[in-house]
C-alpha cells in the first residue's frame, strides 16, 4: 500500500503526466480507505418542493419568472409549478374603538402561494440552487422547503 | 400593522372574481368597488377643496380601497402570512422605528417610511427634503447614528436609505 502511495506521489510531482493517468490513479487511492469512498457519496433527491407565500400575487408571478430563468440557466428539472388557492383571514370588528355596534368594518390578510416542484437533483445542485433562489428571495416573501430524499433500505431489512 | 388589507364592504360580493378587468395586475385581485360606498367614505382622504389647493403625492393620491391594487404596503414581512411568526413583535418593532426616525430625521420628510425585513437585516427607506446644503454632513451623522443605535436596539443588521428631493413640487401627483 505504501508502495502505491509511494509512486503516486513521485508521479504527481513529474510535471509530465496526463490527466487520465492522474485520475486513474487518485480512483485507486480511494478504492484503499472504504470509508473515505462512502464519505465522497452526494445524496440524491427524488423530489424537491419549494413553496412561496407572500401578501402581493404580483410579486410572486415575478418570482416565478426568475426561478423559471433560473432552472433553465442551470439546466435543473423544474417539474411543475403549481398555484394552491389562496388564504384570507378575516377579522370582522367594529369600527370605531368603542360602542356603536352596527358599524363594523372587516379587514383580512391574504396569503398566495407558489410551489415548484424540482425533480431529480444532486445533494451539491440543490443546495445550489437553493442558496441561489433564497439569496433573490424579494421581501415578504416566506419559502418553506420539503425534500424527498433517497435512502438504502436498513440492514434488517436485507438481511 | 400596514399589512392590513382593507375590505370595502361586507357584502358578499367582495369575493366575486372581477371579469371586466383585462390588466394582468387587477385580474388576480377580486375587488368589487362599489361607487355608491365609495362615497361615503373618509378615511386617508382629505376634504375637497374647490381651488385644487392641496398636493397630493402618488401615495398619498391612492386612498385606502386602493391599497393591494395600485397602492402597496410600508411595511414588508413574512408575520402576517399563514404560519407566520413574531406577528406581535414584528409590529412593535416597526411602530419603534417609525417613532425614532420621525424624532431622529425631524422635519425632512418627503414621504413615508418603508420598512423592509428580509433575513436578519432591516431596510429602512424614505425621500428627504434638506432645508439647506449645509445639512448633508448632518444628514449622514444621523444616518449612522440611528442605524447604529436601531441595530443595538433590535440585535439585527439595520440599513437606512435616503433620497433627497430638490423640490417638494417635484413630488405632486395630484393636487386635490
């Protein structure tokens, strides 16, 4: 083994060797250590769900409009973007701040929402991504995030 | 506390989607204004004068059934959205700050103040109108100082923006 170790570290300080034989040999390397190997293993997302509120539905329909850009710029699969039915909470009080009873006035808050649904990422694409969408997030805007992620089945499960 | 959105009525109307509107904007918002409740309604607007004497500003000139269609709000945050949180802290903080940059910027206001919250910072913004060129140097002092004293206050990142106007005609929508 140290062999090994030996030779690749003369031949990485030779300014004369290819790429395919540098790659060649740091494969090797690794196949040495199994837990530096199962270490380097990025996750996998099945699926990825970034929902948006916000009180204004014409910030959001911009907001669209960048994401949309933005998995096209970096080749992610956006899946489907959907539009829930919106929220309003109402609260029904009086008008004036005391007596008078058939004066009221009702004031609400609405909530839109947006949902991207992505699909099949990398663990490294989607903290990208999602750095990078979070970063341009305008304000009053909220983003809940919910990924599905792909596991191995548990050892009592295959035995 | 700005992010209420007043209704005009209680009638059940309010909800109907409005079909005769073809701007993109007002199609998402149902709003149903009822001219004849219009009418009679006083709030944010100022009496009719017969010479046109009073100025209005573009904000100012949106009266309140307007607000979520052509007029927005001054304060953004995620509180007030389904789930949100600090509903209560959220308004306080911003009523605080509103009171210490009306007390800190006295008299240089030439619109309302916006308050933005996005992550841990704070964006406040506003037009001013100096008095004289000599207030400059006195403006960016203030800036400092208040930003400074705010981010102590609310343990976060505070950043004030101002504008400055030459004249305060410059800013007449309407007059009204």
């Amino acid at each position: 083994m140290n062999l090994y170790r030996g030779i690749t570290s003369k031949l990485l300080l030779k300014q004369s060797f290819s790429i395919n034989q540098a790659k060649f040999f740091s494969v090797s390397r690794i196949n040495f250590n199994s837990d530096l190997k199962e270490r380097d293993l990025d996750d996998l997302y099945k699926k990825v769900v970034v929902q948006v509120r916000g009180h204004d539905n014409a910030v959001l329909e911009s907001y669209k409009n960048f994401v949309q850009q933005t998995s096209k710029e970096l080749d992610v699969n956006l899946n489907e973007i959907r539009q829930p039915d919106r929220f309003i909470e109402r609260w029904t009080i009086l008008k004036s701040r005391f007596s008078n009873r058939k004066h009221m006035r009702q004031y609400e808050m609405r909530t839109h929402f947006r949902e991207f649904e992505f699909k099949h990422l990398t663990g490294s694409t989607c903290d990208t991504l999602l750095e990078y969408i979070q970063r341009n997030l305008p304000e009053g805007v909220a983003m809940h995030v919910h990924k599905t992620k792909i596991t191995q089945l548990p050892e009592h499960f295959n035995n | 506390m700005n992010t209420l959105l007043k209704v005009n009525t209680l009638c059940p109307n309010v909800l109907r989607p409005s079909i005769l509107f073809t701007n993109s904007i007002r199609t998402n918002y149902t709003f149903n204004l009822n001219t004849k409740l219009v009418k009679y309604r006083r709030a944010t607007r100022p009496k009719k004068t017969n010479d046109n004497s009073i100025s209005l500003n573009y904000e100012q000139s949106q009266f309140a059934e307007k607000i979520g269609v052509t007029k927005s709000w001054n304060s953004w945050n995620t509180s007030n959205l389904l789930e949100g949180k600090r509903q209560a802290e959220t308004s306080a903080d911003d009523l605080l700050i509103r009171k210490f940059i009306y007390g800190t910027f006295h008299g240089m206001f030439a619109s309302e103040i916006l308050i933005k919250r996005k992550f841990n910072t704070i964006n406040i913004s506003f037009l001013a109108k100096l008095p004289n060129y000599s207030y400059i140097h006195k403006t960016y002092f203030l800036v400092g100082y208040a930003e400074e004293l705010l981010s102590c206050l609310l343990k976060c990142v505070v950043k004030i923006n101002v504008q400055t106007i030459y004249h305060k005609n410059d800013l007449v929508f309407r007059t009204w």
